[in-house]
C-alpha cells in the first residue's frame, strides 16, 4: 500500500510496510510537535497553578471499541503485544513509586511532594491523591484495554514491589538518586510511547497520545525540579562521603538494572534490527530535546517556579 496523507493520523504520513526513513520521518514529526521548546516550556511552568489548583490532564475521548490489529503499522502483532503486555507490567504498582517519591521530596519541597504523592497523615492513611498518580494510574488499564480489544483476552499485570523509601543522613544525596532514577523512567517512557506511535494509526495512536503527553508532562517537571535543586549543590552530588560515594555508584547501578529491566520486559531479544535501530534512534531526540530545553532554562526562570517561600503554605 503507498503512503498517504491522513487527516487523522497523529504522525501525518502513513505507510503500511514502512522502511526505516518512512519510520524516522514520523518519529522526527512526532518530536518537533510533542517535545518542542515551547511545550516544554509550558509544561514547567504549569507546575505553580498545579501546586495552587491542582488538577489532572483529562483525555479526550477514545472509541475504544475501534482498536484492532490493522491500526498496528510495521511490527508484527505477536511483538507489539509482548510489549503491551510488558509495559503494563512496568508501569505498575503506581501507589508504591507515588508514596516512595513522597517520603524523599517531603522534606525538601513539600509542595512537590504533595503535586507526586498527594496528603498523607501521621499514620499514613492518604486523604488526597497526588496529580503524578491521577495521571499515571490510567496507563496500566489503558493498556490492558488495548491488549483486551486485540486478542479478546485480558492480561493481569505482574505487580513487583515498589522499592521503599531508605533515608541517610544527607536527604539531598538520597532524593538525588531517586530522582534519577524517576526521571529516567519517565524518559525511557516518552521515548517508548512515542515511538509506539510512530508505529500505529487510528484508536491505538490516540491512546499512545495521551500516555505520552502525561509522560511528557512529568518527565518536564521533574527534570526541572532536579535543574534548579541541584544546579548550586555539587558538593551534596560529588561529595567523598560514605553516602556521597554510594550514591553514585547506586545511582549508576540502579539506571543500568532499569534499562536492562526494561528491555526484559518488552522482550527486546524478539525485536527486528530496524524495531532497535528506531528506538534508540527515538531515545537520542528526545534526550536532544530534553538537552536544548535545559540549556534554555536560566536559573531565574527555576527559582520563580521553585522558590518553595512561595508555596509552602
Ligand atoms: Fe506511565
Ligand atoms: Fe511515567
């Protein structure tokens, strides 16, 4: 079939046996709409009226039951659901990450902490959700529903345990590591779904749309919030203390054990050259993006959205 055209295609031009330019084309278009400066931008700076009146990204409307195989473009079914099926696992149990990446942010940024984990009392009953886990609580079911719609089967996400929240003495170093980590996921997120929709149409690609623009959203905010806390504060990073030296080598360790967690779960063995070409391809823009936006950050633009003075209350 040749290319076209279509009006309601997300990534404009649509061929249904794609070569690895044709594939490149509609990644390249999807990065300058979704991930362009301005964007960014605007996703930063959301983060004061979050605080203020906080207030989830609604979706649009999904036909859910017009998802079918033919929305799939070049990769063969039995891949495609493998990494559903992987990515639902990955993507779960969003309670756990919510509540450990509260504890870590709590005493340094409390209004960041309540945007990620919500408001929890003494003994840890939550009295209010934080707008981190609204949003991310509807990818596991979006998947599970597009996986349902393509073999009539429902798969049942395997829930591994959230690490828990393991204080030191220096809770800059600790949230350091953690928000990398956090940060690397959202990232290893955006690139995924927008490559995911590189390779889909019609309902599959909308549901793809709305992952990513919620994955966007968060991997902008915590990048920035990481920005503008550590952009002054080498010494806590680079320290030769015990826990300065674990650090590091935790956070290297825990960032490898995630991509490799990664590639298990979305069965990477089973990928054609091109499938792996594409995704790393889709990795390097949007660390690109992510780069050219950070240079463009100044630090008054940070300490206006940050300056925590202003929202603690
Ligand atoms: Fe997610
Ligand atoms: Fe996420």
């Amino acid at each position: 079939m040749s290319n076209y055209l279509s009006p309601n295609d997300l990534a404009r031009e649509v061929c249904f046996k794609p070569n690895f330019f044709q594939t490149k084309a509609r990644i390249n278009f999807l990065i300058n709409h979704y991930l362009s400066l301005e964007k960014l931008c605007h996703r930063l700076e959301d983060l004061p009226r979050q605080w203020q009146y906080p207030q989830p990204r609604p979706w649009q409307n999904i036909n859910w039951q017009n998802i079918n195989s033919e929305q799939i473009i070049g990769i063969d079914l039995e891949v495609f659901l493998s990494i559903i099926a992987g990515t639902a696992d990955t993507e779960a149990p969003i309670r756990g990450y919510t509540q450990t990446s509260r504890q870590y942010l709590e005493k340094i940024h409390p209004a960041m902490a309540k945007f990620v984990g919500g408001l929890v009392t003494e003994n840890g009953t939550i009295i209010e959700l934080g707008i981190w886990e609204k949003e991310e609580r509807q990818h596991t079911p979006a998947l599970i529903k597009i996986y349902q719609q393509l073999t009539g089967k429902k798969i049942i996400p395997n829930f591994r345990p959230a690490k828990s929240y393991q204080p030191s003495r220096n809770p800059y170093a600790d949230l350091y590591c953690h928000g990398i980590h956090r940060v690397a996921t959202e990232y290893a997120a955006v690139s995924l779904y927008l490559w995911l929709m590189s390779h889909t149409t019609g309902e599959i690609q909308q549901v793809f749309q709305e992952i990513l623009q919620d994955e966007i959203n968060h991997m902008t905010k915590f990048w920035g919030f990481g920005l503008w806390l550590y952009s002054n504060k080498n010494t806590v990073i680079t320290d030769k203390s015990e826990s300065g030296v674990n650090c590091h080598r935790s956070y290297i360790s825990r960032l490898i054990s995630t991509f490799r967690r990664m590639m298990t779960v979305l069965h990477w063995d089973s990928w054609t050259a091109i499938d792996k070409i594409e995704l790393i391809y889709t990795f390097i823009c949007v660390f690109q993006c992510m780069q050219s936006w950070s240079n463009n950050m100044t630090a008054t633009n940070l300490q206006q959205i940050f300056d925590s003075s202003n929202f603690n209350s």
